[in-house]
C-alpha cells in the first residue's frame, strides 16, 4: 500500500471518531438539561424535553396563623384594701332591682360613714334575705314595713345618682353581693344608730361609725 493511501485512511479514521464524541457529548448534554419550572401563578404549560425529569410545581407559601393569647379574666380584681376595691368597680352603671334596692338602702342608711360602716349595712339586708327570717329577696327585706325609717311607702326619696356617695353605694352593693371582703359585721341582722339605746337583748358583733350590729 502506498504512503499516500495510509494517510487518507487515518485522516478518515480520526474524523469519523471525532464526530462520534460530539454526538456523545451532545447526547449527555440534553439528557443532563434542568427541568422546565412552572413558576406559581402561570397559566402557560411547558413541556419539558422526551427524557427529562418531570417539571417542579413550586407552591404559593401557606400563611400561618397563631393561635392568640386568651385575653386575661378581669373578673377576678384583687386589692388589698377596702378602698382601692371600691376604685376598681369604676364607674356606676344602672342598676335595677334587688342591686338598685341594696345600693339605695347604704346610700340612705349609711351615706358619708366609712366605707366598713356602709359594708356592714350592705351584709345586714343580705343575711336578712338568706336566713328565712325575713322577705326572701333584697327590695323585699327593705320595704317590709317598719324596718328602715328611709322608706316612704312603697319607694325611696330621690337620689343623687351623679354623686360620689351614689358611686360609693352601688361599688359597696356589688361588693357585699359578690362576697369580696369580709365585713366586721359578718352575721349581723340587725343594727341602730348609736344616739338610741332599744334595749334589743341581742348579741353585739360590732359598732361600727355611727351603727351598732347586732346578730
């Protein structure tokens, strides 16, 4: 064979070859393309390459809702002295029925004695109505006839409801009803002005301003 000859078959040889790793590298180039993404919101379909791995759907971020804190019982007021959880009932608001006939007798019956004084009245009306001894409810143990001197018939006098003495009885009323602190009266059925002297042959609990308890 001929000089010429051999080195035509080389040359056609490494060109054949050469072409054979192309077509390879081509070949693995496509199988390693990255997938078609859809992003979210998109109405368009892409269609990935025969081959590839299928097309990643990346989902809109779900909201997280955490739960709220309970709000705090304020139901529940602790004070550590009579006054302060007297403030803390705030403002009178209206009051009717037994509340309205509770709050009326300490207005009238102790407005302007301290604070234990109009307590001790509100607890009197209140074991009153519990013992069985009397009317079973608070207007009634208040209008059963000649038991309080404030009483003109079947109602009360008019009161000054923007009063701090009003805002002070209705406090005292809620207080006494809730059973929030004790009086120095705890028990007590019956009391008097200490300008009299009844002569009730009664047990005293306390004397408290200007009213003597009795049980």
């Amino acid at each position: 064979m001929s000089f010429r000859l051999k080195a035509a078959i080389i040359a056609a040889f490494s060109l054949s070859a050469t072409a054979a790793v192309t077509a390879a590298d081509m070949s693995s180039a496509s199988e390693a393309a990255p997938s078609v993404l859809s992003l979210p919101g998109s109405n368009e379909l892409n269609a990935a390459p025969a081959g590839a791995k299928p097309a990643v759907t990346f989902a809109a971020p779900r909201e997280v809702v955490q739960p709220l804190a309970p709000l705090s019982d304020s139901a529940d007021v602790k004070a550590d002295n009579l006054a302060a959880l007297v403030d803390a009932q705030g403002a009178p608001e209206d009051v009717s029925g037994d509340m309205k006939c509770l709050a009326g007798a300490v207005y009238f019956e102790s407005k302007g004695e301290s604070l234990e004084g109009q307590l001790a009245v509100a607890r009197v009306i209140i074991n009153r109505a519990r013992s069985g001894r009397f009317a079973d409810s608070l207007c009634g143990v208040i209008y059963q006839p000649g038991q309080f001197s404030f009483v003109r018939g079947n109602g009360m006098p008019s009161i000054r409801l923007g009063s701090e003495s009003w805002r002070e009885a209705v406090a005292i009323a809620q207080i006494a009803m809730e059973d929030s602190w004790n009086s120095k009266a705890e028990g007590a059925l019956y009391f008097h002005a200490r300008r009299v002297s009844p002569g009730w042959g009664k047990r005293q609990l306390a004397a408290i301003d200007n009213h003597v308890f009795y049980r």
